[in-house]
C-alpha cells in the first residue's frame, strides 16, 4: 500500500502502484484527490437541500465525467 485517498468524507481507500509506476500513481490521486476537494462542498451543499447523499453525488460526477477529465466537462470549463 502507497498511500489513502479520500473518497468521500466517510471512507479511506488505500491505494497501490505497481513498481516503477509509483509517480505516475501519486500524480493520479492527487488529480482525482483535487476534483473530490472541488466538487465535496457543492456535494454536501445539494445532499442538505435534496437529501441525496453527497458520496453518491460525487461518486456519479466521478463515473459522469471520468474524473473531470472527459472531453465534455473540458467544454464546460
């Protein structure tokens, strides 16, 4: 194991990289450690107002978006 993420305000996940890969790992979970950072306070803003928990939330612009990375959220920024 090489580190935790946080995945949502509840949960840690330990994290591994295959050796010789360990830089490109770290640089990965900060990327997607930074778009959870982002996105976590609208989360729990919307699960107060809606009721929907703010980990499903996350967890649906995570698979949505691929991270913030897909070619439509780019477009949006």
């Amino acid at each position: 194991m090489t580190g935790l993420v946080l995945a949502s305000s509840l949960t840690m996940i330990p994290t591994v990289a295959p050796f010789g890969e360990e830089n490109v790992a770290i640089a990965a979970t900060n990327a997607n450690q930074t778009f959870i950072n982002t996105l976590a306070p609208l989360a729990q803003a919307s699960q107060e107002k809606y009721g929907v928990l703010s980990s499903i939330t996350l967890a649906q612009g995570i698979l949505e978006s691929g991270w913030g990375k897909s070619e439509l959220t780019k477009k949006g920024k």
